[in-house]
C-alpha cells in the first residue's frame, strides 16, 4: 500500500491547505519540464496521485480508514483497539462462565 502522506511529506492530520502547499511544492520540484532526472516523471505521477486522493475528502476518509485497517497510521493504538473491541468481550465471557473454586 502507498503511503500518500509520505509521498507529500506530510503527516496524516495534515490540513487541506498543507496538502496544497505540499502538492505546489513536490510537483514543481519532481515536473518533468524542470527535472531532467530519470525517476522525475514516476515520482511526479506519485505526487500527482496522492494530491487526487487527498484533496477529495470522501476518497480520503476511505484511505484513512484502510491505512488504519493496515497499520499504518498507529500501530500501537490499532493493535489495543482491536484487542479492546474483540479479545476483551471474549476473556470477559470467558471468566463469567467459569465456576469459582473451592
């Protein structure tokens, strides 16, 4: 999976407006027309690609959500969630249903 934050630089709570800078700022760097380096053109499309995606709010709410899916964002955190909302009902279950010892 792309990371299109890193693409831009940015981080993932990045504005719409820093986006935009960062978009202004990679595009003019890595434009073909102004960079004669061989990997420009790739790295312009990637640029590209990730403005698209991050400027569209609905798009980018989906990507955000995938990149949570995967890990991307906060491993840590993603990791006590899900231990949180599947693990923990089923320990707790689990205890409940045991009987006491004597």
């Amino acid at each position: 999976m792309t990371d299109h934050y890193a693409t831009l630089g940015l981080s993932s709570d990045a504005t719409l407006a820093a986006i935009k800078k960062a978009f202004r700022q990679q595009a003019s760097l890595h434009h073909p027309d102004r960079n004669a380096a061989t990997a420009a053109p790739a790295r312009f499309r990637a640029v590209q690609e990730a403005y698209e995606l991050l400027s569209d709010p609905a798009r980018r709410q989906t990507y955000d959500d995938n990149r949570r899916r995967n890990l991307l964002d906060s491993p840590l955190a993603t990791a006590r969630e899900i231990w949180q909302h599947y693990f923990d009902p089923l320990l707790r279950d689990s205890h409940e249903t045991k009987s006491p010892r004597p």
